[in-house]
C-alpha cells in the first residue's frame, strides 16, 4: 500500500493515513501504517544504517487523516512534550446525523474505557477511571437526504485525547456519526460494513527542532457521504 506524504524533512513526516489501516501492528497481523512507512524509509534511504520513527499519535483505525511521526528521538520527545501540554491542535471533519440547534459550541463529558469491548462511554465525573474530554464543534452545513434525512458537515477542535472521544461524545450528544457501527444505532442494525464519516482534517504544531510553527491539511476522499458537500471550502 502507498502512503501519500504530506511533509518530509530529516526530522519529521507528516503523512495522509488511509482509513482501515491500523497506525501500528495489532493482533489482527493486517498490514500497518508503522511497518510500511518504516519500509519506505529503509528503501529510499539505503545507506542509513538504522531507521528511527516514532508514533506520536493514533487514529483509529477506520479514522484516515494527517498524522504526524518523528525520524530521530530528539523530535519524538519535543512533539510528545506538545501532545501532552495541548500545544498541538488537531481539527477533524464529521458528517453526523441529524441537524444540530446550535451551529457552534463546545461538548464536556467525562469518559471511561471499556477495554475488554474495546469502547468508551460516558459516565459521571467520580465514576472511577473516568477522565474529562472537551471538544469544540462548529456545523459548517446541513443537507436533507432521502435515505437518512437531516447529515450535517461539522468541524470539530479537540480539547483532551481520549479513547473514541468524538464518536462517544457526539453520540451522547445526540447525533452520532454517519457510518459508526459502535456508536449510531441505525448502523450497528445494519448488515453490511459502512466507512465512518470522520476524518483528521487539520494538524498544527512546532517544528520539533526549527521551531516555525506549521499546519497541514488533508480532505476526505471524494465518496458518499463527503461529495454531498463542499469541502474544498475548508481549505484556508
């Protein structure tokens, strides 16, 4: 599989995860995004002896999107330190079903993972385990469609990390995302596979050792339910 790079230089390497790749090799033993960029790099670079990348951060697997992976240790440990202090910001495209009063706003819940089924929920806030998660939405547009009535466009800032954070928290909301088969009701009823509407759309940070600040951009691929909108709009 071919992974389109964004950015590349001697210390960073922002790239466009496909959606169903795993960031990292799982129980499953599918093909991974780690394996096959580390690969690339050993390929293209054959005189380098060791091959260093990091995983700063994940998407899920069904979850395509820009991310960003360092190429020395030096990078890893600065773009960690900014991941962990909320310095980089991360922005994503959902399409979420039903139209939403509010067109801005922000969501806080508190969270807590349910390993053994791989979910999350939420849950009070002295509930042990739980952890605080914050987002900032925006709808952007609201279509009315014949199989699925009111889908709405929505850009979505996190706040906090956590696990399956927009899917739980749009959900609880009340208006799941277009495809999720762990979180919209309507989807976990049908039979056949269906891709999530959710895309990591926009990463920003500090160059790990440059320290200019930078902010990389990826669209959705041109499939249903995307090509209802305009998204090339959110290209600034």
């Amino acid at each position: 599989m071919e992974i389109k790079t964004i950015f590349e230089d001697k210390n960073i390497l922002v790239v466009e995860k496909p959606p169903k790749l795993p960031c990292q090799s799982d129980k499953t033993n599918d093909e991974d995004l780690m394996s096959i960029l580390y690969k690339d790099i050993k390929e293209r670079n054959d005189k380098l002896k060791n091959v260093y990348l990091g995983l700063i951060h994940r998407l899920d697997r069904p979850v395509g999107g820009v991310m960003v992976l360092a190429k020395t240790q030096e990078s890893n440990s600065n773009l960690s330190k900014q991941v962990s202090n909320r310095y980089m910001k991360k922005e994503y495209l959902t399409i979420v079903c039903g139209k939403p009063d509010e067109t801005k706003g922000e969501l806080k819940n508190y969270l807590k993972k349910l390993s053994t089924i791989n979910m999350s929920k939420v849950v009070s806030k002295d509930t042990k385990g739980a952890k605080e998660a914050i987002l900032e939405y925006e709808v952007i547009d609201t279509l009315n469609t014949q199989e699925y009535g009111n889908l709405s466009l929505v850009k979505i800032k996190l706040k906090t990390g956590r696990h399956h954070q927009i899917r739980v928290q749009l959900s609880n909301w009340g208006f799941p995302i277009w495809g999720d088969n762990k979180y919209n009701k309507d989807f976990v009823k049908k039979k056949e596979w269906t891709q999530i509407a959710l895309w990591a759309y926009r990463l920003s940070f500090s160059h790990p050792i440059k320290r200019s600040y930078l902010s990389f951009t990826s669209l959705p691929h041109n499939e249903y339910p995307w090509n209802l909108f305009n998204l090339t709009q959110l290209i600034k």
